[in-house]
C-alpha cells in the first residue's frame, strides 16, 4: 500500500481496526495458556496420562509455528480481510469442536486444527494494523500490545474458574461468542483490500519435509524407549535432512533462509528467542501441575495464583524501549535471563519444603519480569542484524524458530516429570523437574552474553 493511504487513515479507522487486531491476538493467545491449568482434569477425564494430555499444548503450539510461513503467501491470493475471516471462522469452529471432543487423541486433533488457524491470526493482525496506521505505528503499536499481554493472565484465570464451576470442556465453549463477535468486528472495520498476487512461490517441498519431520521429532523423543518412537525419531532426522538440503537449494525463497544463521548476531538470537519461548511454556505448564497435584490446589485458586507472572510482564512491557536505549542489548537481555532464572530457583525450594504464598507470587513476577527483559532486546538486535531486503524473510524465519521452542520444551518437561513421578516420590519428581528448568534458564543466560552490546545493523 503506498504511504499517502497508510498515512491518511482517519484516526477513528485505525482505533476500529486496532480493535479487531487485539481481540484476534488475544484469542490466540488466551488459548495458548488457557489449557495449562486444566491438564490435570483432562488426564481424568479423558483417561489419560501427562505425556499424552500435554499434546494439547503442544500441538497446538506446533500447530501456530508451521502455519506461519502460509502468512504472506495466503494474503498475496485472496486478500488480508478475507484470510482473516477465514481464520476468525476456522478458529471459532475448532474451539467448538475442541470442547465437544471424546478422547484424548481428539482433543489433540482439533487443537491442532485450532492453532492452524491461530497460528495465522496473530501475525494477520498485526499487519493490518500496520497498514492502517501509517506514520503513527509505534504509538497505536504500544498501546494495542498492552491488551495482548493480558493473555498470560485471563488465560489461566478463566480456565481456573471455567473449572471451578463447571465442565472442562466451557474452556472451549467460552470462544463462540467471543469468535462471532471478532467475525462481526471484522466483517464491519476491515477494509477491503486485495493485494495483487506476486512472485513469491509457497516452498511446498519445504513445508512438507519441515513440518512431519519435526512433529515426529516430538513423538520420537517423547516415546524414545518405544520401538514405534525410535522409529519415528530417526523416520525425522531423514526429512529434516532433506528440508535442509531444500532450504540450502532455493536459499531466500525457503521457509527458512538458512543463509541468514550465518550471522553470528542472528543466530545467537534466534538461538535466545527458541530458549525464551520454550521456557516461557515450559513453566507455564510445569507450575499448574505443581500447584493442583503436589500443593493440593483448585484448578480455581490456582488460575489467579498464576496472576503475578502476567503481571510481571505487564508491568515491564512498557519500560522496554527507554531500558533497551540506556542499558543496550547484552546487559539488559542477560539481567533479564539472571531474573527469570532467580524466579525459578524458588520452585526448586517450594517443591521439597512446602509451599508459600508469599514466595510463590514474589517468584512468578521475577519470572515475568525476566522473561520479558530477555524478549524485546535479543529480537531487536536480531532485526537490526540483517539488510533491509532481508527484513520480511528473518522475521518469518525467527518467528518460526521462537515458536519451536513451546512444543520442545513443554514436550521435554512434561516427559521428564512423568518419568520421575512414575519411579520417586511426587515432591521429589516436582524438584527434580524444576531443576532441570534452571538448567535451562542457565543455558537461556549464556546465550545472553553472546549477543551484541548494543543495536548495530546492517538495515540499508
């Protein structure tokens, strides 16, 4: 769109199509950790076990990573309104289906399906929203991000009374009117705007070879000790051998330019946000667990004891910008990693000695505060890294790679406690998972101290 559109949108437009934009990045969001607090009911209630029931997560994490690079190339087709309600549309019918779902590899499914189309509603809207703000993006940017960091917090918070009242399966439900409401929004403030069909071919070989191969990579590492898992662990070193061969082959036009890794600033970032993400979900799904089966809390109580990690990124959110600026990329990343990990250490305590209230909620802000000053700087510098020219494709690259590390990391917890609580005691399987996420905020933190000092790019 050329810069006089951008520019003259009325304010009124854009306030209307930031409102769309929100409620779409919210839901995606919402839902991404609007599961974590119930995986102990659905275990029940679905008969399943803890490595089987995270699948919800996970898929549908995995799900909102390989749906990314379709983005660019669905809107050059039919047009970003019309993808958007199809998405709206889609995500709404699966949450419907999720809660009308019989069994544990139904749920699966149908989560699956729901973080396709999510996965695709989050970086929708944000290019909406910037088309229509034109010279006033950063302002409308920061205060349409602040109602998308409320994710963290509703999510829990609402499963946990969902639960405390009612059936599982409401969690889902509770997305229909919110869903048609978005559609109606929409529909309404969305301005009809079809983009002309451009060069730019969807690398199918790639998708395909990228997408089985690390969903098999999951499943292989989760049932590593079944003959039907090691099958499918090596079945997934074969393709992404070949998604490698691929990206090296079609170079800018893969899903992931692999060209990109080979600066150092880029990859040690990608390397942080893969780490951030996971352990951002990992925790996420680890401490519900902790606080329903070791501390014997409701699904209730415990949606709001989650509060003070969203609020510790609600908090810190705004600040990053002048912070960035003062302290550059290195310190403030690395103070942030120190952060998160001192927000987790108390876990380790709590998990051997009992809990406390007090230490719990002084421990979950550090940890959203943390995990935050970590975020912003790493991706920053990362951008700053590569030409302009380059732009769209390391954005789509390092989006894919950060997504990855949900699925990882919640994968690769949830199978380490459910290994421990099958063979100790249950405080010490809590302690002994926790300590393995330290271990990985010190890794988190290494990768810190690699990035550069501050922002120096090569954007021409």
């Amino acid at each position: 769109m050329p810069e006089e559109a951008t520019s003259s949108r009325s304010p009124a437009l854009v306030w209307k199509v930031g409102a769309v934009a929100v409620l779409g990045s919210l839901l995606a969001q919402m839902d991404a950790t609007v599961v974590n607090v119930s995986l102990s009911s659905l275990t029940v209630s679905l008969h399943s076990d803890l490595s089987t029931i995270q699948w919800v997560i996970s898929g549908y994490l995995l799900a909102l990573a390989l749906t990314l690079p379709l983005n660019g190339w669905a809107v050059e087709r039919i047009g970003s309104k019309a993808l958007y309600l199809w998405c709206f549309s889609a995500f709404t019918l699966c949450s419907c289906l999720c809660g009308l779902a019989w069994s544990a590899p139904s749920l699966i499914a149908f989560r699956v399906l729901q973080g396709m189309s999510g996965g695709l509603m989050a970086p929708l809207a944000q290019m909406v929203m910037a088309r229509v703000a034109g010279k006033n993006i950063a302002r409308v940017f920061g205060y349409v991000a602040m109602p998308v960091m409320l994710g963290p917090i509703l999510g829990p918070v609402l499963a946990g009374a969902i639960l405390q009242y009612a059936s599982w399966r409401w969690i889902f439900f509770i997305n229909l009117p919110l869903g048609l409401l978005g559609l109606i929004l929409a529909a309404a403030f969305l301005p009809s705007e079809r983009e002309a069909a451009g060069s730019r071919r969807f690398d199918l070989p790639g998708f395909l070879l990228l997408s089985p191969a690390l969903v098999l990579f999951l499943y292989g590492a989760d049932r590593i000790t079944q003959g039907i898992g090691r099958m499918a662990f090596v079945l997934s070193l074969f393709l992404l051998a070949g998604f490698f061969l691929v990206a090296i082959r079609k170079k800018s036009q893969a899903i992931v330019d692999l060209r990109l890794f080979r600066s150092k600033v880029f990859s040690v970032a990608a390397t942080a946000q893969f780490l951030l993400n996971g352990l951002a979900f990992a925790g996420q799904m680890l401490i519900p667990i902790y606080l329903i089966r070791a501390c014997g809390k409701s699904p209730g109580a415990t949606g709001w004891l989650l509060a003070p990690l969203g609020i510790g990124m609600l908090c810190t959110f705004p600040w990053m910008g002048p912070l960035t600026e003062r302290f550059g990329i290195r310190k403030l990343a690395a103070a942030g990693a120190m952060t998160a990990m001192l927000g987790t250490l108390p876990f380790v305590l709590m998990a051997g000695h009992g809990l406390s209230i007090a230490l719990l909620f002084c421990a979950l802000f550090l940890r959203g505060v943390g995990l935050t000053l970590v975020g912003v700087p790493s991706i920053s510098g990362a951008y700053a890294s590569v030409k302009k020219e380059e732009l769209a494709t390391a954005t789509t690259s390092m989006n894919i790679v950060q997504r990855l590390g949900g699925p990882a990391f919640t994968t690769a917890c949830a199978t380490f406690l459910g290994w421990k609580m099958a063979s100790v005691a249950v405080p010490t399987a809590f302690v002994d998972a926790f300590l393995l996420l330290c271990g990985l905020h010190a890794l988190l933190f290494v990768a810190t101290l690699q990035l550069p000092w501050a922002v120096e790019g090569k954007r021409r």
